[in-house]
C-alpha cells in the first residue's frame, strides 16, 4: 500500500460512506472509539490507581465499569459486522433470483431468433440474416453473462458445487481445444498444444475445471490481435500438474495487472481492443482453481502477450 | 408417426419449439402445467417426453417421479428441458429416471433436436 492509500485508510469517514453506513454501523469508527475507550481507561485506572491503592474494591469497580462499557461497545461492532454479512449474502442471493428470472425470457428469444434465422417460418433474405445475426449474438453475450453471473454468486455464497472424480487432464485439454477450434479458425489463431507423455490423472471436478480452461483459452485467443498463435504447454512440476496457455496477443498493462483477478475488471487496452465480454472469466477461474485446491497466476507484457497458468496438486 | 409431449408452460416455447418438432414430422401435444402433463403421458403414451421442471401445479421433479413409478408411463423416456440448474439438480433428474438433462440455455434449437431424433432412434 502506497502512502496516499494509507492516508485513505486513516480517514475514517469516507471508508464508512464507501459501504453507504452511518458512523454509529461501520465497524471502521467503531473499532476506533473502542481503542480510544481501552487507552482512556487504562489511563484513567492507572491514575485512580495510583491514588487509591488503600482501597483495592474501587479499583476493581471501575475495571467491571469499564469492561462493561466495552462489551456493549464489543457487541456493537458484531451487530454491525453481521448487517454487513447480511447485506452481502442478500446481494448475491438477489443476484442469483435475478439471473434465473432473466434466464427463461433469455432462451425463449434466443430460440425464436434461431427459429426465424432456420428458414422454417420462410426464407431468409442475406439482408435479414445479418440482423438477426447482430440479435443472436447479443442474445448469446447476455446469455454467458447470466450465466457468468450465476457462477459468481454461487462462488460466493460458497455453494459451488465439486464432484471430484480421477480424470486425465490431457483428455479434458484436447476436448476444449476441438470444441474452440471453430473459435480459433474464425479468428485466425493457431493452437498448437504440448503435452509431457504419461502424465498422471488427477481428482478433480471435471466441469468446473473445463469452465476454468475455456475462459483461459477463451481470453488467449479473443485478445490476439489478426493473425495469432496460442500455445498450450501441460507438464508436471513436482507434485503438481502444471497448464499453461501462452498468447501474442495485446498484453495486460503494468498498472492493470494487481486488478486482473478482480470481478468486472477489464483492462483499458483489452477494452480498445474488443467491446465483449463480462469481465467475469478470470475471477471464476481464479475461484474454482483455488477451490480445487490449486494456484493460478499469469505473466503478461503488453503488446508482446501473455502466459497464463494454473497448478493443481496430483493426489488429493 | 412418432408422438411427443412437450410438458411446458412458456407459451412462447410451446409454440416455436412445437412448431419445430411438428415441421421434422413429429406430432407434438402440448401440455402447460404438471397435472395436464401426466394425465395427457398416461392417455397418450407418447414415444417420448420433453419436460420442463419449473412448472406450475405439480413441479417437473414430481411429475418425473410419477412418470416412472406408474407401470403405464415408466417405459417412455423423458428428456428434461429447462433452465433450472441448480446444485445437485441433473443427479436428481437422472436418479428419477430421466433420459438426459438439456438446460435451454446451453443449447441451440438445432441441438435440441438433434437429441430428441437421438433418443427416438430416428
């Protein structure tokens, strides 16, 4: 932390306006008051101390006084952190009802576009399946995004669901790449793939580990800029197995990456570069690696490209 | 001419999918809501079964459970169809006996009905 973010930090007010709280809720000011309270009076039982030392049950009445004083103030502060916990659950599950409320109208248009672009209602000009096209693939960006956003709310009401099963991840690798090799060719990327021989399987969760490849991938192949290469590099490093994917593409920006892992993130020269997606891809994969068990991390030079990689451990 | 029972209360859904399935020579009977559903598979004995399971009256995971406990209606399979992914949700549906569990929005309308020809052997 630099010294103007400790200045921040210091300034009491702002910190509780940040969370929308009054004074007398935000755990900030009142932990405050609570060291003032213990620094006042242990100075005060010193003094009183001190003067009254004959008379031990003065003293001691004045330790209970002022303990009580604590306490309240003690169970203040867990009041107050717990509206916050409180107010946090009900932001994801409010995210949760909304997502699948959005999700039923979503596929219902979603199918009805596909439904008038099949010809089946009767024939398509070349003019009017090019707007329909420009509806589909809007349709599908809020589509990934819902769902995206259902995702993160079950990542952090912790009820991602994990249903660990032995599984090769060379398979799983080889699966993703021909499901986004349509992707690749269509944006001009190559993906060329190495893979040490006989790499042990590990238990893991198979979808959600595929979730977390797809957005890696996903992210190497979308910010490349014309004609690209994506390298994907599978080994085991000591106990782990060790994926990487490596781009040419665009780079992440020195002053963006500490944010790179953070929700809605997206870097300013990704954003120049391309208008799509949620900005959700990489907290989920950094999410469900480390709920797997494993590290994630990534090195990047902009205009040069990225390597991003994950371990995760071979026996569990 | 094979016989669908398309359990599902979005009328939108109804309208374009069944008019799908009945342009690739299926007949479709539509049923809006749980009850209609099962009283329609035991009087109809479709080939097959496509379920939603938010429904209103009786929920898809009841009528599922009452499809493959009845003798008469515990052979047809049952597609699920839906946007209900929750945890644990397709281990139920296939522990009840459903023959796959398609959530709607994952798939295209062409791959919804690439795995009902499938699953009618067609």
């Amino acid at each position: 932390m630099n010294l103007k973010g400790f200045c921040e930090q210091l300034n009491v007010s702002s910190q509780c306006r940040k969370y929308g709280l009054s004074l007398w809720q935000c755990p900030q000011f009142l932990f405050l008051v609570m060291g003032l309270i213990i620094i006042g009076s242990s100075l005060t039982v010193y003094a009183i101390g001190n003067r009254f030392i004959e008379d031990p049950t003065l003293v001691a009445l004045l330790v209970l006084f002022i303990s009580a004083i604590l306490f309240v103030v003690a169970t203040i502060i867990t009041r107050s952190f717990e509206r916050l916990a409180e107010a946090s659950r009900m932001k994801s599950e409010f995210v949760s009802v909304v997502s699948h409320q959005l999700r039923s109208p979503l596929s219902n248009l979603k199918w009805v576009i596909e439904f008038l672009m099949s010809g089946r209602v009767g024939s398509v000009t070349e003019k009017q399946l090019e707007y329909f096209k420009i509806l589909k693939e809007n349709g599908d960006r809020m589509t990934e995004l819902v769902s995206d956003l259902l995702i993160v709310s079950r990542i952090e009401q912790g009820r991602l669901p994990l249903k660990k099963e032995k599984i090769s991840l060379d398979d799983l690798v080889g699966e993703v790449i021909r499901e986004m090799e349509i992707f690749a060719r269509a944006s001009n990327v190559e993906i060329d793939s190495k893979s040490e021989k006989n790499l042990p399987p590990i238990v893991t969760d198979y979808f959600q580990l595929k979730l977390v490849i797809v957005n890696l991938l996903d992210n190497a192949i979308r910010y490349v800029k014309g004609k690209g290469r994506v390298e994907i590099i599978l080994e085991k490093k000591n106990k782990n197995l060790h994926f990487e994917v490596k781009d040419n593409g665009v780079g992440i920006p020195q002053d963006d990456k500490k944010y790179i892992f953070q929700k809605f993130f997206r870097s300013g020269n990704v954003l120049r570069h391309q208008t799509k997606g949620s900005g959700l891809g990489l907290y989920i994969a950094k999410s469900i690696v480390e709920k797997l068990g494993g590290k994630i991390g990534f090195s990047s030079r902009e205009g040069v490209g990225s390597t991003f990689w994950f371990n995760l451990p071979v026996k569990q | 001419m094979k016989t669908i029972l398309f359990v599902e209360d979005e009328s939108v859904l109804q309208k374009t999918f069944g008019e799908v399935l009945k342009q690739e020579g299926y007949e479709v009977i539509s049923a809006l809501d749980g009850q209609i559903g099962l009283r329609l598979a035991k009087e109809k004995k479709p080939d097959l079964i496509l379920l939603d399971l938010i429904l209103p009256k009786i929920h898809g995971f009841d009528v599922l459970k009452k499809l493959k406990e009845d003798k008469e209606t515990q052979e047809i399979p049952v597609i699920v169809l839906t946007n209900l992914e929750g945890i644990g949700d397709v281990d139920k549906a296939l522990e009840l006996g459903a023959t796959t569990y398609l959530v709607k929005a994952q798939y295209t309308l062409e791959e919804v009905v690439e795995k009902i020809k499938k699953a009618l052997g067609k």
